[in-house]
C-alpha cells in the first residue's frame, strides 16, 4: 500500500480513538461563587465599600474571571476581594457568619509582594474545588487584602464551635498553602472580632 494511503488510514483511526474535544462544555462546580472588591475609603460605611463583580458556576468562569482582575499583590493599599458562595455577603452580619470565625493568614511587607497572590490562588482553588473534603459545606468564603502592612487572607468558617471542623480546615490550609514559620496563621471568632471594634450591636 503507498505510503499516502497509510497515513491517510492512520489519521482515520486516530480521530475515532480521540474525538477533538468539545470547547463549549463547560464543567460545574459544586456550588455557585461571588467575587467582591472591598475598598478601606473612610468617609463611606463599611459595608457599602463591598461590591459584587460576579457570579459563576463554572470551573471555565472561575478562570476567565480570574485571569482578567488585577492580580492580590498589585491591589493598592486597602484594597481587597473576597470569594463567597452565592447569598452569603462577605462581612460578620450575614446569617451563615455570625456564628463562625475565620483562619487568619498574615503575610509581612515582602512576602506579600511575593506570595499573597499564589496564597490567594491557591485559597480559591480550594474553595471552589470543595478540596477540604466533608468539612467544605462548613467554609463560607474566603477574602484577601492588601495591607500598608502586608497582606492577609481570612478563611471564614460558619460555625466556630465546630471544633472539627475548624482544626481540619486550618490543617488543610497549612498544608496546600505550604506555610512556614515565616507566616502567622491563627483562629480568631468574629463575636470576638466584632466585640473588639464595637460591631457586635448590630447584630443583637
Ligand atoms: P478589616 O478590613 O478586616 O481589617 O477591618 P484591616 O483594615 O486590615 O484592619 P485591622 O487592623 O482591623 O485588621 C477593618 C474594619 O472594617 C473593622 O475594624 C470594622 O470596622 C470594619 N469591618 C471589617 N469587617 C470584616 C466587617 C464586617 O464584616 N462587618 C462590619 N460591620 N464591619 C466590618
């Protein structure tokens, strides 16, 4: 047979055992996610510098979203984003977070400029991939900011007695984050947090 013809079948045979793949499908996540900016303007409440960008629910969303907003580290100071589920607001008040508290990751000046963003890449991953196993449904964000300081990333559980949960969230994230004892990583509870700075009338 000419040499032709053989390549012609072989290129037949290889397009039946690998059909070209189907660009439009686009994988789900588990759960539907909202990305926030937050922004420390002073003059304006809190609450009203929180602003929803998007929503998605897809693991090809995540990306396109992602790889278009400015990068954690490159946010000026005071800036920050925050990734929730879809109907949790990023702040203490809301339902799902009065009870709960959050894995506090600080990073100083130069580590920050280093690594918070791969931090943060890899927190979202996370969040968005359930990759804390059983004690997934237990996370109800995550947020990042950039500090004159550094820089922080609070992961926010719901239920801070959930003792379990809290432990193994913290371990996980230790792990996958590959934190040192260059970064302090601590538990703090919101009622504590919101005690401290006078917010917790708000929610009584
Ligand atoms: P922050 O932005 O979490 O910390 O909270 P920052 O700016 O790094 O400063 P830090 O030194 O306090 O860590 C700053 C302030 O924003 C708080 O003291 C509150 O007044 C307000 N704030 C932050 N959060 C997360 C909330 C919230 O969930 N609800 C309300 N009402 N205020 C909040």
């Amino acid at each position: 047979m000419a040499a032709v013809e053989v390549n012609k079948i072989n290129d037949h045979e290889k397009k039946k055992k690998c059909p070209s793949p189907d660009f439009s499908v686009k994988h789900s996540l588990q759960n539907s996610w909202t990305l926030w900016y937050s922004h420390n303007d002073t003059k304006s409440d809190w609450a009203e510098n929180q602003r929803q960008i998007a929503t998605f629910n897809t693991v090809e969303d995540f990306w396109s979203l992602f790889n278009h907003i400015k990068k954690s580290n490159k946010l000026d100071q005071g800036q920050g984003y925050a990734l929730f589920k879809t109907g949790i607001r990023p702040m203490w008040e809301d339902e799902a977070n009065t009870k709960g508290g959050r894995w506090l990751i600080n990073l100083e000046k130069r580590k920050r400029d280093k690594d918070l963003n791969k931090y943060w890449q890899e927190v979202l991953l996370l969040l968005i991939g359930e990759g804390f196993d059983e004690h997934s449904d237990d996370v109800s964000g995550a947020v990042v900011n950039r500090r004159v300081k550094g820089g922080k990333i609070g992961v926010w559980t719901m239920d801070a007695h959930k003792c379990l949960s809290v432990v193994e969230i913290g371990r996980k994230l230790k792990e996958r984050l590959f934190i040192g004892r260059d970064v302090t990583m601590n538990y703090q509870v919101h009622l504590d947090t919101m005690m401290k700075t006078g917010a917790v009338a708000n929610i009584q």
